[in-house]
C-alpha cells in the first residue's frame, strides 16, 4: 500500500527532503482527470442531481452545484474543479482521486535514494496458503461456473489457492522466474463481492498464463479470464493470458516486453461504458508502441462470466453501450450530408470565426437549444474548406472521405467535459487557423497539411459537441420523467 502522498495546489507533489513515496501522473493525465464532466461522473456514480438553472445541485449535499468540470459550494463560498471535488466529496487522496476519474488508470510510483534509506517499502509476501481449496472449487465451480480441469491447472502452478485465515481464492502472478510479485484476493462468501490486491504488489505481474502462440488476451479480472479459458478450452494452454486487475496497462505492456514472441492482442474487456473506453485507450497505448494487430473482443454480456452463465442457461447480467460513442455515431450520420449546399468560395475562416463567438456566447447566456446551428454551420464550413485545401495541394479527396477521417478518429476515452470546456477547445484551435491563415509568404504542403488538420479536428469537435448536447436533453428528459412519476406516486 501506498502510504498518501503530499500535495501541493499547481498539481505535483513535493519532493523535498521529508517527501513520502507519490504518485507521478504525467501533465496530460492531470488534464483529462481535472476536465471530466461532473454531472456525468456523478450519474456515473449513482448519483442524483436537479437542474438549477445552468448548472446541476447535487441531491446528497444541496449546497453544492456542478456544471461541467467545475464544482462550487454556495454556503462556504468556494469551488474547484474535477479532481478537488472527487478528493474532498470522496475523501480520497490525489492519485486515488484521479485514478477514479481516468477509470483504473494509474500514475507511476515515483521513490528518491534518501527517502528509501530512511523507510523501507514493506515486503511482498503471500498469505498464508490453507491446506485445502474446498472454499475455493466450490465458489468457481458453483457460483462461477468454471471449469474444474481449469481450476485445477492453475492450482497446480501453485497460482491459484485459498488462503487460510479468510479463504479468500488468491490468484498469484510470478515473474520471468516464477517468483511470486502479485496476488490478487476475491471473497468465497456469498456473491464473493470483496476483491483486494496484497500489499507491495507489483502492477506488472497480475494473474496470467503464458503460451507459444503470437497472441495475448486480456482480461479486467481473474474470473473474466477463467471464465473465457472455460469456454474456449480447446489448446487453450498455447495462448497466453493475463487478468489487467482492473484497466490499467503494465501488466499487458510487461508482457509483450518479456516476451517478443506475442505480437496480437485481444483486448477481452467489460462489455459496458468503462472497458469500451478502456479498449480504445489500450488500443492507441499499443499503437504508439508498435503494435498494428490489435482487437477489442467485448464479450456479448456484461462480462465473460455473464456470458459463462448464458451458456448455461442463466439469466446473465446484460451489456451496457458507451452513451458517448452511440450518440457521436447518430450525430454523425445525421451531419454526413450537411456540407452539400456550401460551394467552395463561400467556405472560409471567417464565417467560421463568427460562428464560434455566436457559439460562446449562447453558451454564456445558457442558450443550449440555440447552440446546434452554429455547431452545424461550423462543423459544414470546416469540411469544404478542409477539401478545398487538399485539392489545392494537389490531394484532392471527396467529403465522404473528410468525414469518414472524423469518424475513424473518434477516441471516446478522450471525449470529456462540459460545453465551457468544449467551447473554449474551438476557440483556441480557431486562434490557431486564424494566424495560419494571414501568415506572409508562401505556404509550405507541410503548412497546409496542418491547416487542414485543423479544419478536421474542429468540424469532429462540432460533432461531439452536438453529442454532448444530446446527453444532456436525454438526461434532463429522463429525470422529468423520473420526478413525474414520483409525483404520481406520491
């Protein structure tokens, strides 16, 4: 366990002489942790909110309003954004506040020389080994349905074993030398909810299996990988394997690292908004090292488990879509065919500029119903002047083309934030193509390739932008829905 480490407020932590172990997360990090919507991460959470003019009161502290990434508590006068909201309303510390809001996703653990001279990190040690599985067989057996032969193989690798003061099931994953360096506890009791790692795990070596074959599968958890090895037993032991202990990627990178003789991944997550997320993310890490052979293999319920259990005729707990990504995709089809009335001399960043500030400032006036227009005006503009430049550079393509580029380059796991966030995203990128636009002299193919980029990018932020603005009139459409019928159940 990590002992919680100082923090000071510009988002780095002390590193002076009487520093603890922290946290590093890296620049980016902290940005996507501190834009994450609120009213989203909230409803996300369970929570409920109501509407309050523009901004959502929190039902369980009324005091408090959330309105995109920012926060702000109306009987103490103060605020903040995203990750201060999550570190008091949660009581976490600053790297547990922003793993929760990148869904798993962890910094790297950062330890200076005098600092580990004066308190050593405790040991990693296993727990004390039962001498029987009874607990163990019966809770994969009976209530996950996993198969017996595979229980037993790992068990035989001494991976897999109950412990003996709790009998928890504890899967063990071993480094290059089958030296333990992780173990991950899940309850036997009941539904077998508890799930903790030992403590000084090392995030590399979670639960996994290593084969001869080119292809890695990866899991969020040991269930989730025995669940799917039970139903695709057939060589299964030439495949290799690994249970990520969440979405966080070490395990899977250390993996291809050690072992340059797995070059595919299957990227075996939950069915459901954060292993969506979690795949694209995983996907675009892989790709910036190399890896082109790369597959989401979402399982058809929630999880491999779930679909174990439809196998057997259970009723299994069912798939959940990414909201995000359903809606970017119906936002888009609509907008496909919008660019067909704009002729090429009538597209330019000048129209485009007028729009954004009418955009700003009906968002500042909380004008979302009037927002759609300037976002359709813009994202049609920014496509044909997009095409017009790459036909001038002697790359001519269609607009099918541009917009297919939009599409394919969606990365959902990067789509956070409110409308201010959004806004203010269009208005710098517009900055930006404004000084390109009346830069002296002669544009280089390099200039104008970024130039329209650039168009790209706004017009696909145009798109999330409309998706975003339709969440919100379905959410605020279900709560009137929701308060409605407690009324009339009242």
């Amino acid at each position: 366990m990590i002992t919680t480490p100082r923090y000071d407020p510009r988002g780095d932590f002390l590193k002076g002489e009487d520093t603890v172990p922290y946290i590093h997360f890296t620049d980016e990090q902290k940005e996507r942790a501190n834009s994450v919507d609120l009213p989203d991460f909230l409803e996300w959470q369970g929570e409920k909110l109501e509407k309050s003019g523009g901004e959502w009161r929190w039902t369980s502290d009324r005091g408090i309003t959330v309105r995109s990434n920012e926060w702000y508590n109306h009987y103490e006068d103060r605020g903040g954004g995203s990750v201060s909201f999550v570190r008091e309303h949660y009581n976490l510390s600053y790297p547990e506040a922003v793993t929760m809001l990148l869904n798993g996703e962890q910094g790297e653990v950062v330890t200076n020389d005098r600092q580990k001279s004066r308190k050593e990190k405790k040991p990693f040690e296993l727990p004390e080994r039962s001498d029987t599985m009874r607990r163990v067989f019966a809770y994969l057996i009976k209530q996950r349905y996993i198969d017996g032969d595979i229980i037993s193989h790992f068990a035989h690798e001494r991976t897999l074993y109950e412990d003996k003061e709790f009998h928890n099931a504890v899967f063990v994953g071993c480094d290059e030398n089958g030296v333990p360096r992780h173990a991950t506890k899940k309850g036997t009791y009941s539904d077998g909810s508890y799930r903790g790692d030992v403590e000084s795990s090392d995030p590399r070596y979670s639960f996994r299996h290593i084969g001869e074959s080119d292809t890695l599968h990866v899991f969020e958890a040991p269930v989730d990988m025995l669940s799917y090895i039970t139903m695709n037993k057939q060589d299964w032991q030439r495949q290799s394997y690994v249970a990520l202990d969440g979405v966080t990627e070490h395990a899977m990178l250390w993996i291809l690292e050690q072992n340059p003789h797995v070059t595919k991944v299957r990227l075996c997550l939950d069915h459901d908004p954060a292993g969506i997320e979690a795949a694209y993310r995983l996907t675009e890490i892989l790709a910036g090292r190399g890896y082109a052979d790369v597959e989401p293999m979402h399982p058809m319920n929630k999880d491999w488990n779930e679909d174990r259990k439809a196998q057997l005729g259970y009723n299994p707990e069912p798939a959940r879509e990414n909201p995000k990504i359903l809606s970017f995709y119906e936002v888009f089809g609509e907008l496909y065919y919008l660019h067909g009335d704009i002729l090429p001399e009538k597209a330019d960043t000048d129209t485009i500029g007028r729009h954004v500030d009418l955009l700003n400032r009906r968002y500042r006036n909380g004008g979302f119903p009037n927002m759609q227009k300037s976002l359709n005006t813009i994202y049609a503009h920014s496509l044909v002047s997009a095409a017009d430049q790459m036909r001038r550079i002697g790359k001519p393509v269609t607009m099918e083309q541009l917009a297919e580029k939009i599409l394919c380059d969606y990365a959902p796991h990067k789509d956070r934030g409110g409308m201010r966030s959004r806004c203010e995203d269009m208005s710098r990128l517009l900055r930006v193509m404004q000084v390109q636009s009346i830069s002296p002299g002669i544009r280089t193919t390099t200039e104008r390739e970024s130039e329209i980029n650039n168009y790209v990018s706004l017009a696909r932020e145009c798109v999330k932008a409309l998706s975003f603005l339709r969440l919100e009139d379905q959410r605020q459409e279900q709560e009137s829905g929701a308060a409605v019928h407690s009324m009339v159940m009242m």
